[in-house]
C-alpha cells in the first residue's frame, strides 16, 4: 500500500510540473508578443503551485 502511494504521489507530482512548466511557458510567450496572459493559464499556473505547496508543505509530517 506504501509503495501505491509513493507511486501514485510522484505521478501527480510529475503531472503537476508538467501543468507549471505549460503555463509558464504560455505565460512567457504572451509577455514576450506584447499581450496580457490569458486568464486559464495565469489559472492554471496558479492551480499548480497551490497543488505543489498542497503536496510538499501541507502534508502531516510525523
């Protein structure tokens, strides 16, 4: 069951960069031709940096 656990914790952790790196990229690219950011990527990248401090930060270490 541990081993489930850390299996599935790096998968999201995994998708989760994958969504960050995404966005930022969209973000970047938007600035660098002159224009605001599309508001689902700014979403996006925010979801996924409140999911990554959930992750690593909100977590019951005992």
């Amino acid at each position: 069951m541990k081993n489930k656990k850390a299996i599935h914790f790096i998968l999201v952790t995994l998708i989760i960069f994958g969504v960050l790196s995404f966005s930022l990229i969209e973000i970047f690219n938007q600035v660098q031709n002159g224009y605001f950011p599309r508001a689902t990527t700014i979403i996006l990248f925010l979801f996924a940096t409140f999911t990554l401090y959930i992750l690593y930060f909100g977590r019951n270490k005992r």
